[in-house]
C-alpha cells in the first residue's frame, strides 16, 4: 500500500519557499489590502506569473493535504487538522517537536493502521456479499422454471430459441445485460447499441456452461455463484464474492451462416 503522507522534496521545497516568501513579503497596509480586494473581486492580488504559480503550488498541497486528512477518516482515524498546521507552522519555524525517526515512525504506524483497517473491512464485506448472494440464489431456485446445474449454475428460460446449439470453443454474438443481486448494473450490451461477440471458452465460468445450454433466439436469466464469476477479486463495479445476475440473448454463432440473428 502506498504511504498517505510521505511528504515529497517538492511539497518540502514548497514549504520552505512558503515559509521564506512569509518571512519576505511586505507588510500591506489593510486599507491598501481593501483596494485591492475591492479592484479584483479577490483577496489575494496576483502582479506576476510566479505569485500565481506560487499561490497554485499552496492551494495544490493543500488539495493533497484535505485528502491525506480526510482519508483515515473512512476508517475511524481522526487526524486533527490543527495539528497539522501546527506541525507545518513548526516546521517553518524550525522547531518541529518530533525528530524524523518519530515522524517516519508515526506515518509508518498509521498506514499500517489503515492498511489493517480497511482489510478487515474487505473481509467482513465479501463475507456480507457470500451470505446475500447465497440469500438470493436459495429464493431464486424457488421460482418456477428455474433449473440448478451441478456447478451450481442457476438459469431461466425466457425465451427458447430453435437454431443450433453452441460449444465452448465457439464463438458467440449475444446481448446481455449483466447486474448485481441489488439490481445495480454494470455492463450492457444493450446500453452500448450492438451485441457483444466472443469466444465462449475466454469468458467467466458461469457464461462458459451457460451459454451452451441456450439455442440460437434464445433469452435466458443466469444468477451465477462468484465461484463461477469473479470470486473474491474485488473491482469498483462488482464486489469480491458476487453473485452475479446475467440477462442473454444467444443471436449467433459465428461462422454459421445459416442462422439469422434476432
């Protein structure tokens, strides 16, 4: 995992280049301050590039520093924002109160504490998602209809086609449309206005067995246990454990010419 505060030579060079233009700057008088913000709309008056690129360069670190704060924050870690700016302050002063064996101990201490917390986090969800999809397939069984292969595999009839019957080493052209047991979406051929085409021995299990059992104009529904989809893989769209719920329309095996697509 990589560190939320390992502080670059840039943020450090950006620090001490706040600091010395501080210590620099000089004093505005707060009447001449006002005609400035009252000429520009804006509180802080840019003469050059550099005071701009300057200004970007603290609004920049102080974008990376909100996102290093608010992080731990998911995971129940307060990271308190007056001590960070307490440590920036020291520091500018030279006076910062840890010593950079602390420093890297305390950092090191807390990734290792979100690291911990975030993978307990993953365990009990993809314990969550076991337990629902298993929930689901148990009532899904139960509707009229439905058949379970031995793998575990779950389908139903929607429409049963009448052309010819795949193997696994073909390649198909479907439609589908595939969501979690919740309903979210997160593929569509349908969505993206043509069918899908591959061969049917390079997609997850579940499509591999299921696929086969369809004829050409067929429409199935297949709820596909994760040890047949993704298993624990977890990605942004389907979560580790999934059990996945599958609308297909088989329209053609390629290399067929004799058979239409629907």
């Amino acid at each position: 995992m990589k560190s939320l505060f390992k502080v670059s030579l840039l943020a450090a060079t950006v620090m001490l280049a706040v600091g010395c233009q501080k210590e620099e700057e000089p004093k505005v008088e707060p009447a001449a301050q006002e005609q400035v913000q009252a000429e520009t709309g804006k509180a802080v008056h840019f003469k050059t590039e550099d005071d701009k690129a300057a200004y970007a360069i603290g609004v920049s670190f102080a974008n990376y520093l909100s996102t290093s704060i608010e992080k731990p924050a998911e995971f129940g870690i307060e990271l308190k924002k007056e001590l960070v700016l307490k440590g920036i302050e020291q520091a500018f002063a030279g006076k910062a109160e840890l010593s950079e064996e602390e420093i890297r101990a305390a950092l090191e201490g807390l990734d290792k504490r979100v690291a911990e917390t975030m993978q307990q986090q993953a365990v009990e969800k993809a314990a969550a998602a076991m337990k629902a999809g298993d929930d689901f397939r148990a009532e899904f069984a139960k509707q009229e209809g439905v058949t379970a292969t031995e793998s575990g595999l779950l389908y139903q009839v929607e429409t049963e086609g009448t052309g010819e019957q795949p193997k696994d080493t073909d390649t198909v052209q479907v439609h589908y449309k595939g969501t979690l047991i919740d309903g979210t979406q997160f593929d569509s051929s349908y969505d993206r206005g043509e069918p899908a085409t591959f061969p049917l021995n390079r997609v997850i299990p579940g499509w591999t067995e299921g696929v086969q059992l369809m004829k050409v104009g067929s429409k199935y529904k297949f709820v596909i246990p994760p040890e047949l989809a993704y298993g624990e893989q977890d990605t942004p769209t389907i979560p580790a454990n999934s059990t996945l719920v599958f609308e297909v329309e088989l329209l053609k095996i390629e290399g067929d010419d004799t058979q239409a697509t629907q």
